[in-house]
C-alpha cells in the first residue's frame, strides 16, 4: 500500500490549519491538551467518512458544532487533504465539509486526486477525479475510479489501537468468537482468537511473542491457547507460569504486562496494518518495556507507517529527531513541528531528546 506522504487539516477541533510530511515512524510529544490525540483521532473521523458514517459519527461526537475549529461562527468549513505516493507516483483524496442547520455535516467536495511526478513534476498540479459533490455521505465506496478506491483502501484500513481498559470487564479478557481472527481489533476484543490463529498458522511470529513477552514479564511461560471445551466455538486468552501447572486468564495478568501483550501482537504479526496508529501506548508500562516498546515501533516502521502520541521521555529518549514531531498550542491552535527542521546538533552531543524535552528545550512541555 502507498505511504502517506502528506497531510493537510483544516479547521478539526483544534488544529486550525496544518500540513505534516510524514516519515515512516512518527512520533508526536507534547503536554495535556495541545492536540496529539486530536491528530489521530483525524484518522478514526476519516475511516467513519469512508465507511458513509459520517452523520453518524458526528451525533455521538456532539455535532459538528465540536468537532468544528471553535464552532461555526469561527469556522465555515473543515477539509482534509492527503497524499499517497509510491515511487514517482501520487494519488491523494481530499474531502471539504460544511456544518448545516441540524448540527450535521454536508460533504462539499470529495475527490480523488493522481499525479505522475516523473512526467509532470510540481508545480504541475494532479489531475482532479470527481467523487461526490452536495451529499450527506461519502460516495468513494461506490466510484470506479481505481485512484479512489486506492484512497478507499488506505483510508478504510485506519484503526486507532488503544490498549488502556484492562479492567475486569475489559473486552480482551472475555471469550470470543475463535473465527474473529481477520486482524487485531482495535482495542484487542478479539485477543485470544488473534494469537490462536498465529499459533496454528503462523508459528514464527508466534514465537516472537512469545519471547518478547518473557522479556518484561520473566514468571511467563507461554500462552494456552486452545477452543473452550464447552464450547468450540469460543475461545479465551489463558497463560501458564513457569514452575507451575495452576490454571491462570487475563485477569490474573498485572495491567501493564496485558497492554504489552496487545502491542507485541499488535506490532510482530505478520501481516501488519499499512498504518499503526497509537495514542499513549506507555500507560501503565515499566520503563524496561517503554524502551522495549521503542524498539518495536522502530522495527514495525520499516513495514508498517507509524504514528505514536505520546507523553513519556522514557519512550522519547529511544528515537532521533527525524523521527520526532514537537506538538503545541499557539493562539489557541495546535502546532506540529518536526524536530529534524530544528537545530539542535550543539545540545544532541550531552542530551538525549527526552533530556531535552524535560528542560523545556523543545516546546511541547511535557
């Protein structure tokens, strides 16, 4: 699947007007409220948009009045803009929403976009393909073009990955059904059934688990992964410990050691998602597997696009500055700045980024 190589918002709650180039692992710092998680959650709206639930992502969101850069009196539209490319080749989607009277959107413009670099290198601007003009939802799904249904692709498969309820009526500690194994669901319902299928039918990245797991949790063996007698069509996440023979499920599991187990499936499967994308993966982590963490995203980036927000120097101290984008709020808009832009040689000899991130060097305080 094509890279996404650029991205422009407008007017998304509170990112004002912003374009990213975006690497292959991308990693975004800054404190409470200065819009990281507001950029991933750009993914989650645009996947709802795709899927034509636009209207009804935007109720449960509020209305379009709060998704909206401060509302409609200071914003009369909101647009996105994406590139893919692949080689000398580019195609991109771009989408403009007006707000309506009943607090809904209208899609004002949806199109698909194509450019060969080689033969027509900016400023050559790409050739437009119409998708959907004056609609309540996206026509994408429908339109034969094959650039549109490349942008439908990529933009259907982005799932935000968010590990952080491992309470007793966490999802990935219930039974599932043993044939939900297509892909990791995005916050791991559908665990146990995920590794079986590894287990059965991928061995090798199974046991790449496996032994990462044993890493930051040394009293675990292996998982014991197997249909419920009772029922075979249901299955649940059961481990053994080393030295013993006692039944033990994910409850027994400490919190942060099962949010490890869903980011090792999650980044050493084998047939990882075009873009990963994670909102404060470190909760809960021991700073041992914060840094294991890092060599993970590191080693899935070279596969899989990456997009990590995050508030730990732990994690922060592991990547460079190609890698790591400064996040802030300026008058009252969120501001990306991508630190390998910045000048920063003289401090890099004596600190590390996340040094210099809690010295206030960076901006994007944590």
């Amino acid at each position: 699947m094509r890279r996404l190589e650029k991205l422009s918002i407008r007017n998304y709650k509170s990112i004002q007007d912003q374009t990213l180039e975006l690497g292959q692992l991308n990693v975004f710092i800054g404190g409470n409220g200065v819009g990281k998680s507001n950029l991933i959650s750009v993914f989650r709206f645009l996947r709802e948009v795709v899927t034509q639930n636009l209207a009804g992502y935007t109720a449960t969101k509020g209305g379009a009045e709060t998704l909206l850069h401060f509302g409609r009196k200071a914003s009369k539209s909101m647009a996105f803009s994406l590139e893919f490319a692949e080689g000398h080749e580019a195609n991109g989607y771009n989408l403009e929403l007006l707000p309506t009277d009943d607090d809904s959107f209208l899609i004002r413009i949806e199109q698909a976009t194509y450019q060969d670099k080689k033969r027509f290198p900016p400023p050559h601007k790409p050739f437009d393909i119409p998708v959907a003009a004056n609609v309540r939802e996206s026509g994408l799904r429908e339109h034969p073009h094959l650039c549109a249904q490349q942008a439908l692709t990529a933009l259907d498969s982005y799932r935000v990955y968010h590990f952080h309820d491992t309470s007793d009526s966490a999802p990935m500690k219930a039974s599932v059904s043993i044939d939900d194994n297509r892909f990791l669901q995005p916050q791991a319902e559908n665990l146990a059934a995920f590794l079986y299928w590894m287990q059965e039918k991928r061995p090798d990245h199974y046991r790449s688990i496996v032994d990462t797991v044993r890493q930051i949790a040394p009293f675990f063996d292996d998982f014991r992964l197997a249909p419920s007698r009772l029922n075979e069509t249901r299955i649940r996440l059961e481990w053994r410990e080393k030295g013993s023979d006692s039944y033990f499920n994910a409850h027994a599991l400490s919190d942060g050691t099962l949010r490890f187990i869903c980011l090792a499936t999650l980044l050493l499967q084998p047939e990882p998602p075009a873009m990963v994308l994670l909102d404060e993966p470190e909760l809960g982590l021991h700073p041992a597997a914060v840094a294991l963490l890092a060599d993970l995203l590191s080693s899935a980036s070279t596969e899989s696009q990456v997009l990590v927000a995050t508030q730990s120097v732990t994690l922060v101290n592991q990547f460079g500055p190609d890698e790591v984008w400064a996040v802030d709020r300026q008058d009252h808009a969120t501001i990306f700045r991508h630190l390998s832009d910045e000048d920063m040689g003289q401090w890099l000899d004596d600190y590390s980024l996340g040094e210099l991130w809690e010295k206030n060097l960076l901006g994007a305080r944590p």
